[in-house]
C-alpha cells in the first residue's frame, strides 16, 4: 500500500513538474510577446529589444518614429543611418525599408537638397528602379504634383525599358484627371520599349483606362488586341474581366460567343465555360446560366463529331 501510495505521490510530483514547466514557458511567451508587442517608451526599451531583433526594420523604424515624436529629427536620421550599417547585407528588404522611411523623413523635415543626396544614395544601394518609383509614390502621397511629375519623368528617362514605369506614369496622370498627357505616354513608350514588352503594355493602358479613364477607350484599345491576336486566351481573359467590372452581361455574352468559336483546346474551352457560368450568376440570371450549359454541351459534341 505504502508502494503504491508513493508511487502516485511520484505521479502526481511528475504531473505538478510539467505543469509548472509549462506554465513558466508560457510565461516566458508572454513576456516575449509582450517586449514586442507594448508601446516602448524610452531609448532604452528600443536599445534593448533591438539588441534581440537586430535586423527588423520595423523596430528600427519605430524608434525613428519615436524620435520624431520628441521633434528629435537629427537623431532619427541617425537612428536610420545605425539601422543600415546594423541589418545584414542579406536582408535587402530590410534595408530598403529603412532607406524608404529615411526618404519620408526628409520628404516631411529636410530641404530639398537633403531629400535629393538621400535619394541618390538609396538608388545607389539598392535596386534603382524600385527607389525611384517609391520616391514618386512619396511625393506624389505628400500631394507635391509638380515634383511628382518630374520624378516619373526622370523615372522613364532612365528606365525606358520598363512597361512597369510608363504604365505607372500614366496611372497617376489618369489619377489625376490629365487624360490628354496619360494617353501621350503609350506611343512614347512603344518608341522605347521591346517589342515582346507592346502587347503587356497596350493592354496594361486598356486596363487603365477602363480603371480611371474612359471605359469605351479601353474597349476599343482590347478589340485592337484580340483582333490582331485571336488566340492570346490571357488577354481575352482580361478584356472579359474589365468588361464584367462594367456589369454590361450583353456585352460579355457576345464576348464568350466570338472567343468560343475559336479554335482550341477542350481544357482550355471548358476553363471559359466555367468563367462565363460564374459571371451569369453573379452579373447575369438563370436562364443566361442554363444557355451556358446548353451551349458547353453542344461545344463538346462539336468538339467530339470534329475529332
């Protein structure tokens, strides 16, 4: 009995140890999450909890923050300058978060002079395509237009080769209600981009126009496309799309008529099938979505009689 007895005392010491254990690791958790987690109120909360996490550009940038709100503005660009001589080189999106913050400060508290050198100098320590666009996204969220505008355009001075620039160029002008200068800037862009890269960048300025411009100028730009290039299924997908964003379901009828008579696969024939059934029912009504299973049915017996 006395055995046995003791045994259980062992069991229950064994139970009691593991749950003391993990109620200290939870502890421990918590105080872990909490040192991430509260509002740090001193240099020596951040100094401390950056000694842990030394390459988390998000702390680094807090404290910044946290200078900024004492108005100590030279101490946050040294507090950006330490974040960047402290992140590894490895981590290139940390620092590049840090180099976009260290911008926004001298967008909000520097001259222009200081604003320019720190541009400069993040262009060249990291991908100088990605910081020049930030800097426009920068001046352009600080409603600075005129600098704004020049920016893109030194952008695409420098980086004519890129559909991404020109597009993003003429997204803010359409933004911006100048739909004159927007659609300037697509024959501009086909004298300096490769040809592979016209047809993206034709129906990216469709997509636009159908976004923030004219739709009907959108559509005329996708019937150029689809016409001249009759099996891009990728494009005809979009051009639907755009097309349902408008909620015109005659219109995309007549556009699942014209794709489907063309050639091509069952796979890929069945993939539109199931578009234009999802569209009927959210944009159409019952009887669209039953002439859609009659006409798929009536495409796989074609499909079958022709093979």
């Amino acid at each position: 009995m006395a055995d046995a007895s003791s045994s259980e005392d062992e069991g229950e010491d064994g139970q009691s140890g593991k749950k003391k254990k993990k109620k200290r690791k939870q502890i421990e958790q918590d105080l872990t999450a909490e040192m991430h987690t509260k509002t740090r109120e001193s240099n020596a909360d951040f100094e401390r909890v950056l000694l842990g996490s030394p390459n988390s550009s998000y702390l680094w940038i807090q404290y910044m923050s946290f200078q900024l709100q004492l108005s100590e503005v030279e101490k946050a660009r040294e507090i950006a300058r330490r974040a960047l001589k402290t992140i590894s080189f490895r981590e290139e999106q940390e620092k590049l978060n840090v180099w976009i913050a260290l911008l926004n400060l001298e967008n909000v508290y520097g001259t222009e002079e200081s604003l320019e050198t720190t541009f400069k100098d993040a262009a060249k320590h990291n991908d100088s395509k990605t910081v020049h666009l930030r800097m426009a996204s920068i001046l352009d969220e600080s409603e600075k237009f005129e600098k704004t505008e020049e920016q893109y355009k030194r952008t695409c001075k420098k980086f004519g080769y890129s559909s991404k620039v020109w597009t993003l160029f003429s997204e803010y002008y359409l933004k911006r209600g100048q739909l004159e200068e927007a659609r300037k800037l697509l024959p501009r862009s086909l004298q300096s981009l490769e040809k592979r890269k016209h047809l993206k960048t034709i129906s990216k300025f469709a997509q636009l126009e159908y976004k923030f411009g004219d739709p009907e100028r959108g559509k005329t730009i996708f019937e150029g496309i689809v016409d001249s290039h009759s099996k891009r299924w990728d494009l005809w997908s979009i051009y639907i799309d755009m097309q349902a964003g408008q909620g015109d379901i005659a219109n995309i009828r007549n556009l699942f008529d014209r794709l489907l008579a063309l050639k091509m696969t069952s796979h890929k024939a069945k993939s539109f099938f199931k578009k234009w059934l999802e569209l009927e029912r959210r944009i159409g009504d019952e009887e669209g979505a039953a002439n859609v299973k009659t006409k798929a049915i009536e495409w796989t017996q074609r499909a079958a009689n022709s093979s």
